[in-house]
C-alpha cells in the first residue's frame, strides 16, 4: 500500500466475521483469507452486540481464525480450543465489549489461552495510547507479567504467524 510512504503507519487488512451462521464461520474465514486479508477475527458473543449462540464455539474451533473478539462469557472448554487452535482471546477496550474483560482474562489464564487488548476502532476517538491500554489490562485483573504479552507478545505472534513481520 501507499499509505506507508506517506504516513508513519502499517495498514493490515483484516476481516471481522459478524453475525453469520455458526455452521459457515470456517468456510467464511477461508474465503475472507483467499480474498487478503491478513487478520481473521470473529466477533464473538458480546454481552452488548450478541451474535448467534454457538459463535464463540465455532470461532475457536477454525485454526484459520486468529482473534475471538470480545467473547463474551466464554466457556472453559471454548478457551482450551482456542489455545489449542492458536486462537488468541480479546480484551476489548470499547465500551460494552469491555464488561466481560476480567470474564475473558481470568478464563485464559486458567487455561493458558493468549490474550491480546484491542480498540475495536469504529472512529478516531476509538483510539487509546499504550498507557490507557496498560491500564484497561490491569483493570482486567491481568497480572504486570502477562500484559507485556497481551499488548507486544501475542500480536508480535500474529503477525509473524501470518508472514507480515
Ligand atoms: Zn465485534
């Protein structure tokens, strides 16, 4: 892309599975990869925006997805597949995604499931500084020790996963 010569930034495209059928979220995932984009995500079962029940199932099931946002009260046993799928687990700094925070972190540290922190950006003002994220992480009840690798580590290892650093 352009952008890149003109502004100081790295645009990824990505795509963010939302409200679909549970059963074509694998195909949907595949066809968004063969179509460029280099992130999947699914948007997962929100306490504030729900998808269909069985989403955050279906998401963590489907090696080809790299993020469940916002999951939600994610089970246990859904926590385990996404590990197990290399599947990483969404701390969400939006307002609304963000009720269920310490839900999700203390469900992955049981299980030893990544977590990564995103904006969930639909505007500008959306967008937080590395010291707002640091401290939604602490709010979360995430240890000093794995927000290092919630906000460097665990992206670091998407993008790497997906050939782009
Ligand atoms: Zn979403």
């Amino acid at each position: 892309m352009d952008i890149k010569n003109n502004w100081d930034i790295h645009v990824i495209p990505g795509a963010e599975i939302t409200h679909v059928p549970v059963e074509i979220i694998d195909k949907l995932a595949n066809r968004a990869r063969k179509l460029g984009a280099e992130i999947i995500v699914v948007h997962g079962e929100t306490l504030v925006e729900p998808v269909v029940s069985g989403t955050n199932l279906s998401a963590v099931s489907c090696p080809e997805v790299d993020i469940l946002a916002h999951p939600g009260l994610i089970t246990i046993e859904e926590a385990e597949l996404a590990k197990e799928n290399d599947i990483a687990l969404e701390i969400s700094s939006r307002k609304g995604h963000c009720l269920s925070n310490g839900h999700v972190a203390k469900v992955a540290l049981e299980v030893g499931a990544d977590l990564v922190l995103d904006t969930d950006t639909h505007a500008p003002e959306d967008l937080i500084t590395c010291e707002t994220a640091y401290k939604i992480a602490l709010g979360a009840g995430l240890p000093r020790k794995h927000i290092k690798k919630a906000l460097r580590d665990n992206p670091q290892k998407i993008l790497k996963k997906n050939g782009l650093i």
